[in-house]
C-alpha cells in the first residue's frame, strides 16, 4: 500500500477516516523506480480495525472475521477490541460473512485460472482493454489524464495498470483474492488496490472524476441497491459508469440461466469439474468452429464467470437509465452495446 492511497480510504461501516498502524515495509519496482511500500499494517476507525496484508488493504466489513488471526498476533488488546465491535455491529458483521461467502469463493477460483503471462481478459489484449475502457467511460488517453478514477470491482488489475499508464490516479478494489496479484503485478505506483465490497465502498465521498463499475453489481444480491451504493463516490459533474448482462431471447442462453439456478449452489469444486465434463468441450468446439481467438484457460473462466457466482441478473437500457434518473444524473446515455450486455454512462448534477 502506498501512503498516499491513506487520503482516499475510509472505515467501510462507519465511513470514519482511518488511522494507520505500520508493522512493516518492503521496496517495490514501478515504471524502474523503487519505492517504499506498506507491506503489513492495521487501519483503525475507533475500536475497528482492518489488516494490511501483502500490500492490500482488507477494508471487509466481516475482516475481523477473515484475517482474524493477523489480527491477534499484532493486537494484543484484539480480544477486548473484538467484544466491543460485535457488540455493536454483530448483526451487521454476520450478514456480511453470509452475504459475501459464495461470491468470494467463485471468483477466487475464476480468477486463479488466470495466467498473466499468456491469457488475455475477455478476448482483449492491452490495447483493447484500454480502448474498451475508453469507450465505455466516454474519454479519450488526453482526457483521463490527470483525474481520479475507481474501479469498483477491478478483477485481474491489468486494465488499472493500463489507465494509470495514461496519467489517471486509479484506485481498483475487488471482494476476491486476486488484488494480491494484481498488486504484485502492477508496474504504476498510480493503480492502486483494496480488498473491498462494492457495497460497503470503503472511500471518500465525492473523490472520484470517474467510477467505473464493469460486470460486478449484476453479481451482487440486489443490482441497484448496488448502484446506489457508488453515486455517493462521484464528484460534481464526474461520471459513473456501469455495465450490465442485458435479457436476451436466445433458447440456449435462456437454458444455461436456468441450468446455473441450481447448479450455482453446489460446491464450487464439483461445479468446476461438472463443468469441465460436459460444458466445456461443446463449448470449445463450438469457439474453434468461429475461430474464437481464445485459448482453454480464457474458455473455461468465461464458463466460471457464468456459471458459478450466486447471483447474476439481467437488466434492460431503460431500467438502468431509471436508476441514474431517480438519482439526479444527467447526460445518461449508453456507450457499448455487445451480445450479452451494455455499459451505460451518466454524469453526477451539480
């Protein structure tokens, strides 16, 4: 973590700034400079506290939960600490380790398929990530130079690397393991990475020029209490852009969202070789026969992605648009429209 991300963070349940507790620092290359980075510390919002591990913030809700253990070790009042937070936020603590387990572990598994040295992300290598990028947000290389960008949902983290590239601040932060690598793989000391829930968004209101949220809240329980949940990180007159899965009338696609209903609450192992058996080779079959540029890996993570996370919704242009209007942005206008979904675009009023 670099010290500068610090202005930007906030306590995810109490939205308090945090104080920072260093326990260790290690040098890190970016762009051939080397910087000091913290490697392992605590944040803390009153008795509340969340761990720095491998260079990651673990802003969770329920990270008293997950990185107990760190916790302990370097909190020698931790016990007490621990009493006084579930006595004032058990409730909320429990609903967050329910809500947040599946998806946790879904995408874990997606993303620990990928290799960064050989796989591209979405059928997209650098150039296309970033033009992509562009395109959805309505921007050009000149224009995000210079401002403040959240990636609510960052995945692998290449695409941050690319924007900070540009000149852009870019904080992305995602529910799963793979920030650890994106971190570890990052080349910019302007991307930057939390461990976060894009719905206990644990930044500063009203800091960002552009949130850009891709493929994420129709993977949450509810796609628009989600959607509200980042309005407030805009700036005046700064952009929030989504993409969304849009409801197709195709038998065979209708037929694997019926299919993942009841095979989305297996064990996540035995989904993936269930998959691997009898979704797969079809799959890659039918690729090859359309000279699909992917390779086996990119294959089965698209399956993954589909298939596995506990919720994945559909959402047409006109109910997302309801969602920016009722909330006062303007300029609300859809930027990409593919096969299976569309990124809308609107602008925070002044």
């Amino acid at each position: 973590m670099q010290q500068e991300l610090l202005s930007y963070l906030r306590c995810p349940i109490t939205h308090q700034r945090l104080e920072l507790k260093v326990i260790s620092t290690i040098s890190k290359t970016f762009n051939n400079a080397v910087f000091e980075v913290i490697n392992e510390g605590i944040l803390f919002a009153g008795n509340l506290c969340y761990p720095i591990i491998k260079g990651i913030p673990r802003l969770l809700v329920e990270a008293i939960v997950d990185y107990e253990e760190f916790l302990q070790k370097h909190l020698p009042d931790f016990p007490e600490r621990k009493e006084k937070i579930y006595v004032e936020y058990k409730a909320l603590i429990e609903f967050a380790v329910k809500k947040n387990c599946h998806t946790k572990k879904s995408f874990a598994q997606e993303w620990n398929l990928f290799d960064y040295e050989k796989d591209t992300t979405w059928n997209a290598d650098a150039t296309e990530m970033l033009n992509r990028f562009l395109k959805e947000v309505d921007e050009t290389k000149t224009s995000i130079n210079g401002k403040i960008i959240l990636d609510a949902g960052c995945g692998n983290g290449l695409l941050n690397d690319l924007i900070a590239n540009e000149g852009a601040k870019v904080l992305g932060f995602d529910f799963s393991l793979s920030v650890e690598k994106a971190f570890e793989k990052n080349s910019n000391p302007n991307a930057w990475f939390v461990q976060a829930d894009v719905q206990f968004p644990p930044v500063a209101f009203d800091a960002f020029d552009i949130v850009h949220c891709s493929g994420v809240l129709i993977h949450t329980n509810n796609t628009e209490n989600s959607f509200n949940c980042l309005t407030p990180l805009v700036k005046t007159s700064g952009k929030l852009s989504v993409w969304l899965y849009y409801p197709r009338k195709d038998f065979i696609h209708n037929c694997f969202n019926f299919i993942r209903i009841y095979s989305s609450k297996l064990p996540l192992k035995l989904q993936y070789y269930l998959y691997l058996i009898f979704l797969f080779p079809p799959t890659y079959l039918i690729k090859k026969i359309k000279q699909n540029p992917q390779n086996k890996r990119e294959m089965m993570i698209d399956i993954l992605d589909w298939m596995t996370p506990e919720f994945r919704w559909e959402h047409t242009h006109e109910e997302a648009a309801s969602w920016y209007e009722k909330r006062s942005f303007i300029n609300i206008r859809v930027t990409t429209n593919e096969v299976f979904g569309f990124n809308i675009v609107g602008e925070r009023a002044v």
